[in-house]
C-alpha cells in the first residue's frame, strides 16, 4: 500500500509540477527521538566476538551477538544486549578498511526507559584503521559535516558522537579505542519532517524541491565533494511529504569530500582532485541559488560556531574546516565569482 501510494504522489508531481511555498524559516518538524535530543559525547563499551564480526565480509552478513554499555557526563547510563553486523560497500572489504562500519540491532523492550528508548536499528559509523590514528580525526570531521548540515536545514540526519572501546568478549581484552557516530533511521528523518522515504531511481531534480536541492548541491561543494547523484540516489534519500510538495532530497555519507581527505580516496576511481571539484545545482533556477545563498549567509556564524564548540577535533582539521568556510563564504559574497564558479558550471 505504501509503494501505490508513492507512486501515486510521483505520478501527480510529474504530471501537475508542484510549486509549493518553501521558505526555510517555516518549517514543521516532528519531534526527535531521546538519543539524537542531545550533542553531548556518549561513552560507549561494545563487548562481541570481535573476531568473527570484524572478519565477517560476506554481502549478506550474519548478526553477531553482542552487550552496549554507555554513559553520558549528565550520568545517564545503561546497558543492553545487541546483534552487530558489518555494512557498507568500499569500506566493507577487508583491503580497504580493517574495521568496517556496523549495524547495531536491538528490541525496543530491551531499550525502554534508555536513552535509545524507540530505536531498533541504527547504524555506527566506525574508524576504518584501527593502527591509523588519523582515522580517528576523519570520523570526527565527517561528525561535524553532519552537524554543519543540520545548522542549515532540519532535511538531514541527526548524528550523536560517540566515544567506543571495543572488548572481545571472548578474552575480555580491550580491541580497539576510537571515536563513531551514530546515525537517525531514515525512517525517522522522514517522520520528523512529516514524511516518509521514497525510494524513486531515475528522477531528475527538476522534480525536486528546487530550493533543498540547491542548498544540497551547494552543501556538497561546501565540503568538496563529488561521490554523490540524485538520479541513481547515490548517497541522497528523498523524503515524500504527499502529493501537494515536491520531494526532498537528503544528502548523507560524506567521508569521500575532499574537505575530509580520506586516505582510502586515493586508491578509488572516486578520486577527485580538487580542481575538478563541481557545483551540481540547476542551470535554470538562479533566482533560487540566489536564495539559498542568501541562506547560507544567514548560518555564517552557527558554521563557524560549530567548529569551535566541537573540542575533540585537532587543531589541523578545525584550521583546516575554518579556513574551507573562509574560501566557501568569500565565494557566496562574490556576485561576479558566484556567476563565474557556481552558474558556470550548474547541472544542465
């Protein structure tokens, strides 16, 4: 039922193109779940047979029982059985990364009165190398990305930062310390925003919201990256709020931006170099960017803001982020470099 019905709204849209009112500051959002109300750092001990997980590469992956403990500095505590599964694609093979990012499972009634109290599934972004220590920046700059995108838009996933050891449980030994995040279900990012997640290949962005998908497309060169394509929803989910609004695409996985520079980007045909970095917004839709940077101005200090506040990162990376918003905003301020830069090379 919930296919037809999606297919019906797609159907009316293509047909009758939608143009409803979409100003960022008027915006319903639905309430958010316990776990992603907060942007304090959680303690997390995950205690599984590590070496059966973590060698576990198969497509379709077995779940692996498992115990999560965490606490917060507020004293919020607690702990509760989970099935863990590796997941991904790159990051799954064991060539590329000797820590895949997992799934964590869990039964609501385990987790009732927790802080992931209406949660059944989430998914853990991890550090890749465990003997890398620079891994464990990267996840923390693609944590503050994630943050930056949700000072400018509530169409995005919440995320919460996670500190993690790592037990084997089979020797009690500590495996691996490192920093995570945790992601909001799709089907929660939709909810809050009063929706529900459509999964519509092929789609031209023209049919989209035009202002989300420029804020998108401006966000994803932003932070210098390229590894993402609403048509073939690559790294985008599109968001249904019925028949009367355009769809909403939500961008996600960013740790292939050159603004991260992960290490594993080098051996992937996904490399790009940042002089072949492009803006993907609509050619047709200049009265929209024009819009939407004026948008962005409007965030310019919450950016700013937010790579000061965020105390884990290294002094490199946050000089580094600080120094990609002065380049990005220096672009926006610029009539004559925005035309040249941004309209220049837009999505025909």
């Amino acid at each position: 039922m919930q296919r037809g019905l999606s297919a019906f709204f797609l159907f009316i849209m293509m047909v009758f193109p939608v143009h409803a009112q979409e100003i960022f500051g008027e915006w319903f959002e639905g309430e958010e779940k316990p776990l992603f109300a907060s942007d304090e750092m959680i303690e997390m001990d995950i205690r599984a047979d590590l070496h059966e997980l973590l060698n576990d590469r198969d497509e379709e992956g077995k779940r692996h029982a498992g115990m999560l403990k965490y606490t917060t500095h507020s004293g919020d505590c607690d702990s509760f059985p989970v099935m863990l599964e590796t997941r991904g694609n790159f990051r799954k093979r064991p060539e590329n990364c000797d820590f895949p990012p997992l799934m964590l499972r869990m039964e609501e009634d385990e987790v009732e009165g927790t802080l992931f109290r209406g949660q059944d599934r989430l998914k853990l972004a991890t550090h890749c190398r465990t003997n890398r220590e620079v891994f464990k920046s990267l996840v923390l700059k693609e944590y503050l990305i994630y943050r930056w995108y949700n000072a400018l838009t509530p169409c995005s996933y919440r995320v919460r930062l996670a500190r993690i050891r790592y037990f084997d449980r089979q020797s009690g030994e500590l495996y691996a310390e490192s920093n995570g995040f945790i992601l909001e279900r799709t089907r929660d990012m939709a909810a809050r925003l009063g929706g529900e997640p459509v999964d519509f290949a092929g789609i031209h962005p023209m049919r989209l919201s035009h202002q989300h998908y420029t804020l998108l497309a401006l966000f994803e060169y932003l932070i210098m990256n390229n590894d993402w394509a609403v048509e073939v929803l690559h790294n985008v989910k599109l968001v249904s709020r019925g028949s009367g609004y355009p769809l909403i695409p939500v961008g996600y996985d960013f740790d292939w931006s050159g603004l991260i520079d992960a290490p594993y980007r080098e051996v992937s045909n996904h490399e790009m170099e940042e002089g072949d970095l492009k803006y993907k917004g609509l050619c047709g839709e200049k009265e929209v960017l024009w819009q939407v940077i004026d948008h962005y101005l409007g965030r310019k200090e919450e950016l700013y803001r937010l790579v000061e506040q965020c105390g884990h990162l290294k002094r490199e990376d946050a000089v580094r982020m600080t120094e990609r918003l002065d380049e990005f905003f220096a672009l926006l301020n610029n009539h004559r470099q925005v035309r040249r830069v941004l309209v220049g090379s837009c999505l025909k």
